[in-house]
C-alpha cells in the first residue's frame, strides 16, 4: 500500500512542478495563472512531504529475528541467518 501512496506522490509532485514552473513563464498573469503558480507549489511540497514521511516511517510489526540473531540477510521476503548456537 505504501508503494502506491509513494508513486501518486510522485505523480503530484511533477504534476504540481511542471504546472508552476509553466505559470512562472507568463507574463502577464490572471487570477487562473496566480492560483497555479502558488496552487502547483504547494501541491509539489506538499506531497514530496507526504512522500518523505512515508519513506522513512518505521515499521509497526516488531523484527523478531533481528531480536533473536542480530544481523540478517534479507532479499525481497527470503530472511535468513547462518550461524549455530551453543546451549
């Protein structure tokens, strides 16, 4: 579900980037080019926060093998450790 919250973030941020760097071109603006100059703007920023937040969010579901065997391999879903332990 994140991925695609990352990817219509993305989406918005050019949308809202190209959409104000266009109006910043016109000359002689209306009230249609004001809104898209500051509306795009604060659409890009808006969502490249939304975007940042949900990059670096930490995990709600506890890493039980990291708790048990430190550091691990982990490649797209196959998670293991090679080691013995000694009772």
């Amino acid at each position: 579900m994140s991925e695609s919250i990352k990817a219509i973030c993305v989406a918005m941020l050019m949308a809202g980037a190209i959409t104000s760097g266009i109006a910043w071109t016109e000359e002689r603006p209306t009230d249609l080019v004001w809104l898209c100059r500051f509306g795009g703007a604060a659409a890009a920023v808006a969502s490249l926060v939304v975007f940042l937040y949900v990059h670096f969010r930490k995990d709600k579901a506890p890493d039980y093998l990291r708790e048990e065997a430190g550091d691990y391999l982990n490649r797209n879903g196959l998670a293991f450790v090679c080691g013995w332990t000694v009772e």
